[in-house]
C-alpha cells in the first residue's frame, strides 16, 4: 500500500524536500489500493507503464495549476511496491 511505500522514505520526506523546498507528492498507480475498477470485465486493459505515466504527467499538471505553480520544475523518483 502507499501508506507503507510513504513511511519508508524518510529521506525524501525529511531531508531532499525540505531542502529543496519542494512539494513531495505520492501518487498511486491505478488497480492499486483503493483505486479499483467499477467493472471487472477488461480489468487490466488500461493498466500499462505507458498509462501509469500518463496519469502521473496529468495529475502533476493539475496539481501545478491548482497551486499556480505552472512554471515549477518536477523531479520525479519512481518506487515499487514490493
């Protein structure tokens, strides 16, 4: 889960966005967690690398305008759940 990819990065929480002063934002991939599907039929037809990126390149754009921070730059580090 999340929670526990969050509590394991101390450094990142702690050290690298405060210095950098940066927002740290962790976003879950779909059909993890509680982002589940409605349907189950085709479950896994929009579960790629490709897709994941996509909606992590759209909900840092929509963070960024949410918090007028459009000309900000992104520093992304990936992560695994096992």
């Amino acid at each position: 889960p999340i929670e526990a990819f969050y509590e394991s990065n101390g450094f990142m929480r702690s050290v690298l966005a405060p210095s950098l002063g940066g927002l740290l934002v962790f976003g879950e991939a779909r059909y993890y967690g509680q982002s589940q599907p409605q349907n189950n039929s085709g479950k896994f037809d929009f579960l790629s690398t490709e897709q994941i990126l996509a909606d992590y390149a759209s909900l840092l754009t929509g963070l960024k305008l949410q918090l007028n921070a459009t000309n900000c730059p992104v520093v992304s580090f990936g992560g695994s759940y096992g």
